[in-house]
C-alpha cells in the first residue's frame, strides 16, 4: 500500500523519526504551495500502525493550525 502526507517543516524531524524506527520505504515527491514537504510511503499491513502514528502526527499539526 502507498499513502501520501504534506509534512510541515517544523515536522519533519519527528516524521522522520518515526519512518526510521519502523524501516519505512518512502520518498519526498515534493511540496505544496504553503511549503509542506509532499512524502510518499510504502507499507504493508504489519506497518499499519506506524503509518497511524505517522496520520496523527500531521492530523495533529493540521487541528493546531485551525484553531
């Protein structure tokens, strides 16, 4: 499976982290025009879960930016 994720810089620390700890096969495709980084990752079922780690992460950043 591949998901795409627009990662903010001030992320990029971290999501990178959490790609290296779990050995997740990914690319930077390239960015947005508010300057995110546009990454792309492979996984299988087993890698779920960091994947989730990795959409809650930036959920995260996103809900912050709205308020």
């Amino acid at each position: 499976m591949v998901t795409k994720f627009n990662v903010p810089a001030d992320l990029t620390i971290e999501f990178a982290e959490i790609l290296t700890e779990n050995e997740l096969t990914n690319e930077i495709i390239g960015t947005t025009d508010d300057n995110k980084l546009v990454i792309e990752v492979e996984y299988s079922r087993n890698e779920r879960d960091a994947v989730n780690e990795l959409m809650d992460l930036v959920d995260t950043d996103e809900e912050e930016e709205e308020e």
